[in-house]
C-alpha cells in the first residue's frame, strides 16, 4: 500500500484554523442543527470539512485492491486477431479505511481510526482518503460509490447525509477546498437524500437493505473540479436528515470504468434545495 509523507504539524494547525466555523452555523447544516450530546461531536460537525483537511495534512488513507479471481486453463490460444484502438486507462480503488476525530487542547482536529464506520447515529462526521493513480488520464470521468448496508426502523422517509472534501495536488504545501470557491469552503458542502428506501417500504419496523451510492464527482454529479492525476483527496460524511435506521459504511470505491456515470441519489448543492420534510438530524 502506497502512503504519502504525512505534512508538518504546523500545516495541520494552519489547516484547521482555516477550516473551523466560527458561527453556529457551520459549514455544513443550519441553525439547531447541531444537537448531539458530546460536546466534541458537535464542534466536529461544526467544521464542515475539518476532517477531512486534517486527514490531508497528517494522514493517509487506506486502500485496498481487491484479488483477482483465477481462472481455468482454457487450452492452447487461438490466432491473434487485430489490434483494436487503444482505450482509457481503468483504475478501480476500494477504501476501508475510515476516521473520526477529536478536538486536542488546542481545538486542533485528531484524526483517529473508526472500525465500525455509520451513518444516521450520532457519531459526528466520517472521513476517509484516496489517491488518485498516476495513469489517470482524464478520459472517463471519476464515480463515487459509497457501499453500505442499512438496518433498522423508519422513523421519517427522509434520509440525507453531507459530503465536503479537500484536496492536496502534487506540488503544494497545503490541501485546499474542492467543490467551493470561498476561503473557509462554507460553499463546498453536498447534500445527498436516498430515494424512497422508507416511504416504499413494507414494514417500517424492520427496513435492511445493501445499497450501492453512486456519486459521480464532477458533471452530472457531486459537480466537482476535474480531478488531475496524482491528486490525493478526502472526504467527510455527515448525517444530516436521520430516518431512524443505521447505514453502516462498508467502503468506498473509486472508479472510472464507466464512461458517463449517473447519481443513484438526489445531489443538492445547497440547503435552500433540501426537501422542508428533511429536517437537520437531531
């Protein structure tokens, strides 16, 4: 596993500094919108991104390629056939590696290893990274494919979660905002709702259910800057509209197999979008 050279400390500082909110607000949710009984998990989702900057500045995220399957031996081969046009070159990259995060006595962000990674259950925001490979052409474009399973009852037929991200490219000394223009990224937040998993069900006592997120990250999806080769990106989920259940993330998959990937979830690029049934998580 290939890992990146974690930043100095000083960055890490400088990062979160400019990450934190400093109204009730935050970067990611309304007003009232932060009212989880740990005091650290309230500033965390008060930051909106600060996660995710402090993964960036002093950590790597964990990847794993998948084995590839073996196959029989299918006998002597036939005659080569003629050479096709060359296509894009393909990556796919499964991350497993999750974080939250705690304030230090300096109000800096912590970073720390999250084994049983979910939504919906107030547990603050999620973070993880990725790196993306060197042969990255630009070619197809980059889907998001958030794995996870969901448990539980339906409370509300509303389920929506944040992302914020930042990115550190090769030659810079400090991550910067990917989705936003403005100095603190306030403007970078996404908010994704899953389409009708609790009003289409059966038994709202019991709604299980694996589901596949596909979140393309520029056009057509999470509308995010073009991606480069060598970029190392992170990203930090949030609960923002519980319905009741928990979705427990199983990991993330990067690919660009696909030449025009659609949104399995409705993508709101602001809060003024979200439905007024998808009320801030308590």
């Amino acid at each position: 596993m290939k890992r990146v050279n974690p930043l100095s400390r000083n960055v890490f500082r400088v990062l979160v500094a400019a990450t934190l909110c400093v109204s009730s607000i935050g970067c990611s949710g309304d007003v009232g919108f932060l009212g989880l009984q740990d005091y650290q998990r309230d500033l965390l989702s008060m930051v909106g991104g600060g996660l995710a900057g402090a993964l960036l500045s002093g950590l790597s995220g964990g990847q794993a390629d998948g084995d590839q399957a073996g196959l029989a031996d299918p006998g002597p081969p036939g005659p080569q056939g003629p050479e096709g046009p060359p296509g894009a070159p393909i990556f796919a990259i499964f991350v497993d590696t999750f974080f939250s995060g705690e304030f230090d006595e300096f109000l800096a962000v912590e970073p720390m290893r999250n084994e049983e990674p979910q939504l919906g259950a107030a547990d603050g925001p999620l973070a993880f990274s990725v790196s993306i490979p060197n042969h990255y052409d630009g070619a197809n474009p980059i889907n998001m494919r958030v794995v996870a399973f969901r448990s539980g009852p339906c409370t509300s037929d509303c389920f929506v979660f944040s992302v914020d991200a930042r990115r550190l490219q090769v030659g810079s000394a400090t991550p910067d905002c990917f989705g936003g223009v403005q100095v603190d990224c306030a403007d970078g937040t996404r908010w994704i709702e899953l389409d009708g998993l609790c009003r289409e069900a059966e038994d709202p006592d019991d709604v299980s259910a694996f589901l596949l997120i596909d979140l393309p990250l520029n056009e057509g999806g999470l509308q995010f800057p073009q991606v480069a080769a060598g970029d190392f990106l992170a990203f930090e989920l949030n609960t923002f509209s519980a319905d009741g259940g928990v979705y427990q993330i199983i990991g993330v998959e990067f690919s660009n197999a696909d030449s025009a990937p659609v949104p399995t979830a409705t993508i709101y690029s602001s809060l003024e979008e979200i439905p007024e049934g998808c009320a801030s998580a308590p």
